[in-house]
C-alpha cells in the first residue's frame, strides 16, 4: 500500500496565521491577546522591536518571547521574519482588502484554509485510521450539532465504498451501540470543538468495550483526544469566531474528502474497485 506521505504534493511552510490558528487553543490568555495584536497589526510588529510590542500592550518582553516559542518559533525576530514573508506572498493582503465582497472574501478563506489543513494533518495518523476502517468488521461514526450532518455524509461515502457502517445522533443510540462493539469495530467519534460531552462519552464507552478508537476534530487538546486511540486533528481554533466556524468545517469536510479517496484508491489498488461500481450501478435508476 503506497503510504500517503509517498504521494508527491508541494511542500509548505506553515504561515503565521497557521501556526497561531494550530496553537491559539493551548496559549494562555495573555499570549492569545498577542496573538490577536499580531495578526491584526502585522505591520506594527515588523517594525517594532520586542520592547515596543510589550510596551503596547502591557505585558513583560519575556511574556512576549515566550508567545513566540509556544507557536513553535525560536524567538520574536523568527516572527517578524516570518510575517513579512507572509504579506510578500500576498494572501494576507488579499484578505485584508476592502474591495473585496463578501462571497470573494469568503472563498479565499476556504482556499488559505485548505491549505493550512494540509499543514496541520498527522499524514501517519490518517494512514493509520484509513487501514483500520479497512480492516474493520464495523465502524460506528458519531456526532451531535453540526457534527451530525458531517457523521451522516462520511457514513454515506464508507456505505458506498462496500464498507459495514452506521452514525448515530441519538446520544441513547450512542451509548447502547458502543456497548455492543468489539475488538475487531472502530468507533469514529466528530466534533468541531472537540468537547462535545456524549460524543467523548460514547467514545469512551466504545473503548472500553475494546473497539478502536478515532476521533476527528478541530483541537488538538481537547477532551475527545483523550479517549482517542488515533487523532485526526485538522484545524486549530482561530481569532474571528465566524471565521473560525466556517474553516472548522471546511477543514473537517476537506479530511472526509480525502478519507474516502484514500481508501477507494486503496482499493483499486489491490484491485477490489467492484464495490464503488455496485454502488454506482446501484442508483442508475434513480437518475434522469
């Protein structure tokens, strides 16, 4: 099986906005309002010197080096380097222009999302999930909110794949089919923040009756990870709260996207491609 890492796609450098969107969830309260001093004045901090941005908002220099290293940088000039390679590319101008409309604005976060998904994806992680699902005699996908919906689409694309599948939005539903599970069934639990209280319940449930389990989320220390044998963790909370609920669900429908090719392209690959086309010729009659 050609292992995901193998396929050849472009190499890229997480931008700041990236790096600050994968770790806003863990950075303290003082470190998230320099955050937000960073993204919404990029400028400023290019210039300024780690004196002058501490000055501004009131906090230590060294709280100010500390921010820096917990979004994976070395130091605040890492920062200003890294800033002003971003605005060269032109993303974020483009973002930021005031003669762009709101359905223009809304599609270029989608496309700078994608691309950021692909940063923060644990590509072992997937291809460890994808084989389990594979290899799996049941899989139980669950979700609640807006995760429902997303649980019901990936279960329609693992049904179509021949795979043996099942989501629940019933928090009932959740826990007694988790009590039924086995060694041999995965349980994939979807939640955006991923501090749903029955989905992680479920999870936990499923578990301990020996299933695997997967979560797939938005944040990647948050409760639904602790009782997650595999972590898909594609995005990480962002500034703008309706910025951040629209890539958050880009981000999570981006990564079923891929599940379901990966493992249809698995399955050509060992030449069982026979259940695609049932599903195919299943529903012929069913269009005009």
């Amino acid at each position: 099986m050609e292992k995901l890492q193998d396929v050849h796609m472009p190499d890229l450098e997480q931008t700041i906005n990236s790096k600050l969107n994968s770790s806003y969830a863990h950075l303290s309260v003082t470190e998230q309002r320099i955050g937000e001093f960073v993204m919404q004045y990029p400028e400023k901090v290019m210039y300024y010197s780690v004196t002058q941005v501490a000055d501004e908002l009131g906090v230590a220099q060294s709280t100010v080096t500390r921010f820096c290293r917990s979004i994976g940088l070395r130091g605040y000039q890492e920062l200003k380097i890294k800033l002003a390679r971003d605005m060269d590319s032109g993303t974020r101008n483009e973002a930021a222009d005031g003669k762009m409309n709101l359905p223009q604005r809304l599609a270029l976060i989608n496309i700078n999302n994608i691309q950021e998904t692909l940063k923060i994806i644990d590509l072992e992680e997937l291809q460890k999930a994808i084989v389990k699902m594979m290899q799996a005699h049941k899989i139980i996908i669950y979700g609640l909110g807006e995760s429902g919906p997303i649980a019901e689409l990936l279960k329609m694309k693992l049904i179509g794949l021949g795979l043996s599948v099942d989501a629940h939005m019933d928090v009932h539903l959740q826990l007694i089919s988790a009590a039924h599970l086995t060694s041999d069934d995965v349980a994939i639990g979807i939640s955006q923040m991923g501090s749903t209280k029955d989905v992680v319940l479920a999870l936990k449930k499923a578990r301990s009756s020996g299933a695997l389990t997967i979560c797939i989320t938005g944040h990647g220390r948050s409760p639904i990870t602790e009782v997650s044998d595999i972590r898909l963790v594609c995005f990480g909370k962002g500034i703008s709260v309706h910025e951040n609920d629209l890539k958050s669900k880009a981000s999570i429908l981006f990564l079923i996207e891929l599940i379901a090719i990966s493992i249809s392209l698995y399955m050509s690959e060992r030449g069982n491609s026979l259940e695609p086309s049932k599903t195919t010729e299943s529903i012929l009659d069913k269009l005009y």
